[in-house]
C-alpha cells in the first residue's frame, strides 16, 4: 500500500524507524509539536488543513501519528480518502505501545513526568504529557472519584521517567534527563519502550481495539468510553 502519514514531530524518530521497517511505501508529513497547546479549535484546522492537502496525492489511507490530544482529532473528516487513527488520549500511549500498560503504570507511580527523545530534542513542555491520565481515571472510576485520584496522584511532582523506545543513536537524552531530574531534586526511572503501536499504524492491517478507521464522508468524535474516538456522518 501507499500511505500518506501527518505526525506529530515529538515521534519523529520513531516513526522514521517505523516507516523504514514497514513493508509499505509511506509518505511522510510532520506538523510542530504543541499544536494541542493551541487549543483544540486550532489544532484541528491545522491538521484539516493538512489532510485536505492529501486529496492531490495518489494514496490509499491517511495515517495520523495523534492521539486525542486535548480533543484536537475531535471534527477531523475525512473527505475521499479513509483516515486512521490510534485509540490513545495522548502520545505516551503510543510510546507505551498501549494504553493498558501507560495507566498501569500511571497509576503506581505518582508525580511523573515523561521524557523521550522527542520531548527533549523538539522542545521542553511538560504539561500535555499529562492528557491522558484524567480522562482514562473517569472512565475506570467514574467522574468524582477519578477527580480525587488525578489530584492525589499528580500533586507532588517528583519524578521523571525516560522511556526508551531503542531508536536512540546513544544514551544523550536519556543522560539529559537524568541530569534535569538531579538538578531538580527529583528521582529518575529508565523504563523500555514499545513499538508494537507505532509499527502497527504504518504497517496496518488496523485492528479496531487499537485503531480507529474513519470512513470517507465521516468525521471523528470522542465517545468518552475505553474506545476514546468513534466516528459519524459528516
């Protein structure tokens, strides 16, 4: 198959590496990390904007390296080409290969921030690693009690965690983030990552547990439940 792949540069290594594997022909498109910082609105015109740039190219799916990202896929239509997308709240999800083991480990270690080579090469911005934790609490817990267990467990800061995905060319941003922890007094965990995730959206076939595929002439919606993204009739 021939793709078209628009993705969020904080993954550009790993989707390179990704693509380089794949048996596919990929094309690929990387828009500024942060877009989510903007606001959910304009983050999804500049992927719109960036999709319907794909109607002049001769593929057979759009492939989009996001995650739900503060709702910014929320509207994203697909015209005559199918989009896929991952079932992720944010893009720790993708690093952890699923988001079964990122609240996993959410949920035993309070107070910590991610690091990986693109957070740290492509610019330092802590808070939208944390997307993802609250929405998949309410859907465990239920509102009031995930609203409690999200404070309990993000009040006090103190770590950084530094997931090796194995793309890495040397141990330099693992070495930056432990020395940020250091100067900041905080504790430092090395955990693997997984690239089952990251491969499986450039190789397909998209399973439905883990991807969402948007029909032509359909736009995407948050449903809110473990799904996190569904679609409708634009």
């Amino acid at each position: 198959m021939r793709l078209k792949l628009i993705a969020c540069e904080v993954l550009y290594r790993e989707l390179c590496a990704a693509v380089a594997r794949s048996v596919n022909q990929v094309d690929l498109e990387f828009l500024p990390k942060g877009l989510h910082d903007k606001g959910g609105a304009r983050m999804l015109a500049r992927l719109q904007e960036a999709l319907d740039r794909t109607e002049t190219v001769s593929c057979d799916a759009v492939l989009f390296g996001y995650a739900l990202c503060g709702n910014g896929l929320v509207g994203l239509t697909a015209r005559s080409l199918p989009v896929i997308v991952p079932r992720a709240h944010d893009c720790i999800t993708l690093f952890f290969g699923s988001r079964e083991r990122y609240l996993e480990y959410f949920e035993s270690h309070a107070g910590v921030y991610f690091k990986t080579s693109g957070w740290i090469e492509r610019g330092q911005d802590l808070k939208p690693q944390l997307s993802f934790a609250y929405d998949a609490l309410v859907e465990r817990y239920g509102e009031e009690n995930a609203r409690y267990l999200y404070h309990e467990l993000t009040k006090h800061y103190r770590q950084f965690t530094y997931i090796e995905m194995g793309v890495e060319p040397d141990n330099r941003f693992e070495e930056h983030a432990r020395q940020e922890a250091a100067g900041r007094g905080w504790d430092f965990e090395k955990v693997p990552g997984d690239m089952s995730l990251i491969q499986g959206l450039v190789d397909g076939p998209w399973d439905d547990h883990r991807f969402l595929t948007v029909p032509p002439g359909s736009r995407i919606v948050a449903t809110n439940d473990v799904s996190i993204l569904g679609v409708e009739e634009a």
